[in-house]
C-alpha cells in the first residue's frame, strides 16, 4: 500500500538540511531502485523553485510499504529525522486516484 509521509522542519535547520541530503537521496534512490517511489521533494519555505536562504518548511515523500508500522519505521530512520531536520513526521495510508 501507498502511505504519505509529510514532515515539518524545524525552524533554523537549513544548514543541517544540506548536511545530511546526500544520505537522505540516498535512502530515496534505493526505495526508487525497488520500484517503490511514487514522488518526493521538499516544500520551498517561499513561493519560490529556488527559495535561497529562505529554506524549506518541509517534505513530502509518496511510496509503497507493507505496512503502516513499516512505513513509520523508514520515516524515522530518515536521515533528515535523526539529525533534527524535521520537527514533526507523519505518515498516513495514501490512495492514489490521479494519475491513473
């Protein structure tokens, strides 16, 4: 099953957020190479593709898991997680209706 995973930074961890993306790709590519991403990326602190020093507010992160637990699990183990990036994490069963 899908589940969403939204998370929340916390305020002022831009820094830490560049520090660890290297291994937080890392963990997506491999859910990619396994055929289990649906789409990932951050949410622009701005209303802005390119938001500078203005950050991010957080992330979002569709994939495929074989259950809730497991999904959590992988959420906290996120890299970004550990290191204080996000603030809140929740993940929630997610029902793809579009694309078809």
């Amino acid at each position: 099953m899908l589940y969403a995973i939204l998370a929340e930074d916390a305020p002022g961890t831009l820094t830490l957020r560049r520090e660890n993306r290297p291994a937080h790709l890392q963990r997506l590519e491999a859910l990619q190479a396994e055929g289990r991403l649906l789409l990932a990326g951050p949410h622009p602190a701005i209303d802005s593709p390119d938001p500078g020093e203005a950050g991010f507010s957080g992330s979002l992160i569709v994939a495929e898991f074989p259950s809730l637990e497991a999904a959590r699990a992988w959420a906290e183990a996120d890299p970004y997680h550990k290191a204080g990036v996000y603030a809140r994490v929740t993940v929630k069963p997610f029902l793809q209706v579009f694309p078809r």
